[in-house]
C-alpha cells in the first residue's frame, strides 16, 4: 500500500521553556520507567495523558511535506537507528521499496533480496533451516532484523507487513551488537497512518498457487489509527510432491501520531507447514544432473512447521523540533519442528545410472525460543564549538531464553534410487514417533549502551563517531555426561566516517566500522568454544551516492573490503582446550547501484558487485582452504528490473539476475554452476482496480540458487502468477 511518507517530524512550539533556543535539555529518562510506561499503560489511560498533555503544552504543528520512498528510489533509511537521507549515511545501503516488492511479485523475505546485489541464498544446513543468506562472502543467519530488533530465529520470512527492506552493508556492531560482519538485513513494518485507505488482492497462478492479502487501514480520531494486515498462501511447487502454506495476521495501533507523544501497539503472527526441500545431491563436483522436478524427499510424511508470535510496545516523546526519546519493547516467540530427509550419494560412487543408490539422510530437529528486548534511543541536535551536532545515545537489554532438540534417527530412513525415485514407500513401524535426544537449553543476556555523534564541520563536510560496549553472556544446560557450559564476553565496537558534500546532490564517503561475533552466538556453544574469544570484523568503504536527474535517480558505488581478522579454526594437535583464532579471510569488492524514475513513464532498479573473496589463513585440518574462496561467494552478481508505462494504464516490465559460480564448501571441490534468470511483468489499471501477470524464469532455465556442502537446490522453473488487487 502506498501511503504518504512524511519529512523527518518538524515540530514548531512557541512556548519559550520549549522552544528550541534555550531550551531544557532533557536527561536521557530511566529505561526501566520508560519500558513499564509503554508495557503497562493501558489505551485508554494513555488517550487521557494524550490529551491533557495536549491541553497544557501549545500546540505542535507538524509539517507534512512529503519526502517518499516512492516508486523504485529509496529516499530515506532508519537503519542506522534515526531517520535518515540515504547521501548522509556513510556505508553502502540498499532499499527495497513496496513498490518494487509488488511489481516484482515477491511474496516472501528471499524473493525480496533478489534486488540485492552482492547477496546469495544457502540451503538448509546443518541444524539450519529457514532464511539464510549470505552478503560480502559473510553469512546473515544472526544478522536479520524487523525494525531494528534482532530477528534472529530460523523460520521464512514473509513479506505481507513489510513497507521496505533497508540492507546496510559492512561492519555495524556499533548499531545493533554482535554479528553483522557482511552487513545487516532490516525489514521495516508498515505502521498504521492517517488516512482511510484499504488494498486487497488475490493471486493465483502455476503449481496451484494461490494467496489473498488484504491491508486496511482507518482513521479512528484526530491522531490516532489502526491497520490490519492479513495473509494466506497456499501452493504446490515446481518440485514434484513440495507443498508450502502460510498464513499471518499483523493488527496495530497508534495514536498521537505526529504529536509530542506517539504510542503504538502491534502484533505480528505467522504459521507456516511446508515440505522442506533439500535439493539434489552432487556427483563429481557437480549437481547430480536428473530433472529438475526430481524431489528425494518423503511428501507423505516430511514435514516443516513454523509458529512466529510478536508483541511490540514503543513510545516516542518529543521535546521538542530537535529532540526525542524512543523506547521500544519487544516479546517474542518462536516455535519450529522439523521432520525430513536431504539425498546423499554413497561415497564411493563412481557413475550414474537409474539404479544408483540415494540414501536419505535424516534432519529430524526442533526447538522453541523467547526473547524479550528493550530499546531506548535519545536523539538530538544542538551546536557547539562551532559546529553541529546530531547525537545519539541508547541502551539494549535482551533476555533470549531456548531449547533446542534432535529426534531420533531410528527407524532409519527408506532409501530410493537415482531414476526410480519411491516417494510413498510403506515406511516401517514406529516411523513417525518423535523421540527428543540430545536436548539443550539456552539462557543469555545481553547489555549495550551506545553512542554516536554526525558532526556537521561546516556545510560541506561531516564526521560521524561512534562506539558501543556489548556485554554478552550465555549458560547452556547439557544431559550428562556432557554437562553445563557458560561464556560471558564484553566487546567495543566502533563506527566512523568522514563524508563530503560538495553540492546537494554529491555525497563522497570513507568509512571504517568494526564488529565481533562470540563463541556463544547462534545458540551454539561447545566445550571447546566456551574457552573462546570472539572473532573480530572490519569493514573499511569509500563510495561516493549522486542525485540525477533533478532528484528522480540515485546512483551509488562503493568499493570495500570486508575482512575477519582472527576466525575460529579447529586444530586439535595444537590446542585441545579452545579453538585457535588463527583462521583470517576477506572480500574485495566493487558495487554499483542505480534507482529511480529516468522519466515519468519510466522506473529501474539495478545493481552490480564483483567480487574478490579468499582464505588468507588456516591451521590444522583446514590448512586445504588457503586460498580458496568461501562458500557461496561467486566473483560478480548482478540485477536490473525495470518498468514502462506505456499508457496510463497499461505498465510493462522485466529484469534479469545474474550470478556467477559459487562453491558448496570451503575446499572449492563442491561447484553451484553460474546462471541468467529472466522475469516479466504486465499490469492494466482501471480506476480502482489492477491486474498484473508476473512470469518468473521466463526463458525456462535450469538453475541452482541455494547452496550447500551437502546438496543443493534448484530454482523455479517458469511459472506465471496473476493478481487482482484493489483500493477501496
């Protein structure tokens, strides 16, 4: 739904102990007062303080003018914590827009991120499932975000409630904590605003697709709203006996929008049972080349369920036009269970035929999680010495609380051959009963506080500082004979910048940020690793964003190197108490990003990154991958997509992605083959209603997108999607 993306707030108040001359400068208020306000208050008492707040201040005028993320261009960014221009941030960030997400018929996280270059997909692997990606030659699986709260569960993320999806690239420790060593992911929520409008639609498509959303928003007082957004998709795949469906429901509420204080209250539930997938095999390096709607798995009985349940509370108060305070509290729970088989080629295969043996390995896995995070962030402008200053100072408490289990491999899995493929064998008795091992429970906290400073030296350049102190520490309950372990880790991060602005639509940048990542993350932890410390990132960028075009186009590069300076290797001849932080690696790179309206009939979106990844250091057992490139790191990856209005109702468009190879394993011995996948869109609009026909794969290209050690995974077939939509 497109709705009217307000300028950063500008707040006019006249009365002189307010006004922003000689104002009171606030003290950051207690984060344990700020969160009980915002998780205890009730709507109603809440409206009452609104209002007699409303009664004894003057009144605040809120400018409306309009600065969007409209069509293909993205304008502004939250990602670094407070709202941003794009040109004054000092690292290389990409914005999906809604309008791109919906021209492009993405119906789900990963489809989204296909506009992202510089980023590929993994397979499920080992006890992973769920999003995984990789960005720079880094993995992401700790690094996804919803509104700048770590969304670090394993389960598919959806896209029904998501306006925008902002990707800062490189080191941001500073920002969000541990991890982010290829960058961050954020998905940033739809939030209700004032104005009545109301969007449905229905799609159906190839492989029984099917899916209906509905986003609906009201205007239920002066400043005040609510928006419901809903979803249920139901599909087969392309993938012979694959099935997945879905549905979610997101309400929430708002009110004193635009005032002094803003509350809002929101849910988020998402459930989802799919088949998992986990590909084919390789054979001599190579996927095992069968065709492509060939599935190794059992449809009768594998299974993948996913529960997501949040509850978010935030309060904004405004002092003034130059300074806030934003609290924000999150609950969230997870729950998953995963009961499947992933093809394995005996190891001493030599040749192929429709006899060879398949054996299905099991991936039998559950576990529930909890987290509960605060957030405070303080914000303001003020000048000093000289200069000006954009400060801004928060604190992050997290309680993240999980177990996690396997099922018994017993009884073992049927097995199935190459070309005789048996999807519905009689499986033997007991087959089914999930019998928990190896259980574990997890129990880690974690303390930041923060701060960062944009110094405006004159109007030409700026310099951003930033540091943050995380303490982390995480207990884990083991059976015996195994027994407890626990690991506790107090880093510093840091962030800087230096940017220069000869005009208002030049942006010139240099950058370093540093981030860690401890043994205890991810919710793993092992006798060896809890003797640990954590790995330690760098990222150092130059780049330079331009405004063409009177402001219609972005065109952005960068060039970087990501680097992790003293990675975990395991070398049990040397130190069998921990692991040796003697493994380093890094990726060279240059990107290049282009968005915006060349005309008014004409949109584009695009992206380059090449890449130049490479193991620099390794001990014991993996001394074999120096100089090798990491997993899932091809040299170039590249996407545009773009559409034309030829009349005012009738819009065409297309775009292509290009990734080049990519290896499954560290050793370079497991190759995902490089590829081109063309897609097509042609929608008609009629007053109030649309319909769009979407053709992923047009040309019908055999691919492999998600890759692993172990398998890999096709991508879709050519299929067709049509939806109608409508605005009420």
């Amino acid at each position: 739904m497109q709705r009217p993306a307000l300028r950063p707030l500008a707040v006019d108040i006249s009365h002189p102990e307010l006004s922003a001359a000689g104002a009171r400068r606030p003290a950051l208020l207690p984060l344990g007062a700020m969160v009980a306000a915002v998780a205890l208050s009730g709507v109603a008492h809440a409206q009452e303080t609104a209002q007699a707040e409303a009664a004894a201040l003057p009144a605040i005028n809120v400018k409306t003018q309009r600065e969007e993320n409209l069509g293909y261009q993205g304008v502004k960014t939250t990602v670094g914590k407070t709202p941003q221009l794009l040109r004054d941030v000092p690292q290389a960030v990409t914005v999906v827009t809604e309008q791109l997400i919906q021209d492009r018929g993405a119906d789900t996280l990963k489809e989204a991120l296909r506009n992202v270059a510089g980023l590929t997909f993994n397979a499920g692997e080992g006890g992973r499932i769920g999003d995984n990606i990789t960005l720079r030659g880094y993995s992401l699986v700790g690094d996804l975000y919803l509104d700048g709260m770590r969304d670090i569960a394993q389960y598919n993320r959806e896209i029904f409630n998501i306006e925008q999806v902002d990707v800062l690239r490189g080191s941001a420790s500073m920002l969000f904590g541990r991890g982010s060593t290829g960058g961050v992911v954020n998905q940033v929520s739809k939030k209700p605003f004032l104005s009545n409008i109301n969007e449905a639609a229905l799609t159906v498509g190839s492989d029984s697709y099917k899916r209906g959303t509905a986003d609906l928003n009201r205007v239920v007082g002066e400043n005040a709203a609510v928006r419901l957004n809903v979803m249920k998709t139901d599909t087969d795949s392309f993938r012979d006996g694959v099935h997945s469906e879905r549905w979610g429901v997101a309400p929430s509420f708002s009110w004193g929008i635009g005032t002094r204080d803003e509350f809002n209250l929101s849910y988020y539930k998402l459930k989802g049972n799919n088949t998992p997938d986990f590909g084919v095999p390789y054979f001599n390096g190579k996927p095992l080349n069968v065709p492509v709607n060939t599935f190794y798995g059992l449809p009768g009985s594998d299974y993948q369920r996913e529960d997501t349940d949040m509850a978010t509370a935030s309060w904004t108060h405004r002092f003034d036009n130059d300074t806030s305070v934003r609290t924000v509290l999150r609950k969230a729970d997870y729950d998953r269970d995963l009961w499947a088989v992933a093809p394995r080629l005996a190891a001493n295969t030599s040749f192929i035929a429709p006899s060879t043996f398949i054996n299905r390995q099991a991936q039998r896995r559950g576990g529930v999680e909890h987290t509960l995070t605060s957030q405070t962030d303080f914000t303001t402008k003020l000048e000093a010495a000289g200069m000006k200053h954009e400060i801004l100072l928060g604190a992050e408490l997290v309680k993240e609380e999980a177990n996690r289990w396997n099922y018994a491999t017993t009884p073992a899995n049927p097995s199935t051959t190459v070309g005789n493929i048996n999807a519905y064998p009689v499986l033997p008795p007991g087959y089914g009963n999930k019998t928990r091992i190896n259980p574990v429970s997890y129990d880690a906290h974690t303390v930041g506080i923060y701060g960062q400073d944009m110094i405006s030296l004159n109007k030409q350049w700026k310099v951003l500082v930033g540091a943050r102190h995380d303490r982390f520490s995480a207990d884990y309950e083991r059976t015996a004979p195994a027994g407890p372990l626990s690991r506790t880790d107090a880093e510093w991060s840091y962030r800087t910048g230096l940017i220069f602005q000869p005009t208002d639509t030049a942006s010139y940048y240099a950058s370093y940020g540093t981030s860690f990542n401890p043994s205890g993350e991810l919710y793993a932890l092992d006798d060896r690793g809890a003797n640990t410390p954590p790995e330690k990132n760098r990222n150092i960028e130059l780049g330079a964003k331009w405004d063409l075009l009177d402001g219609n186009v972005m065109f952005r590069t960068a060039l970087f190197r990501s680097e992790k300076t003293n990675e975990r290797n395991t070398d049990l001849a040397v130190s069998i108490e921990q692991n040796l932080l003697s493994g380093k690696r890094h990726t060279d790179g240059i990107e290049f990003e282009l968005a915006g309206r060349i005309t008014p009939n004409w949109e584009i979106f695009g992206g380059l990154a090449l890449m130049n990844a490479k193991i620099d250091a390794a001990t014991g057992t993996q001394q074999n991958t120096l100089g090798k490139r990491p997993i899932n790191t091809p040299q170039h990856t590249a996407n545009i997509w773009s559409t034309y209005r030829v009349s005012e109702r009738f819009k065409l468009g297309g775009g292509v992605e290009a990734v080049g190879k990519r290896y499954g394993n560290t050793t370079n011995t497991n190759e995902a083959p490089s590829y081109v996948r063309w897609d097509a869109m042609a929608e008609y609009q009629m007053d109030k209603w649309a319909l769009k026909l979407n053709v992923f794969n047009l040309f019908n290209r055999k691919y492999y997108e998600g890759v692993y050690a172990g398998h890999i995974v096709p991508g879709t077939t050519r299929i067709a999607q049509l939806t109608l939509s409508t605005k009420f």
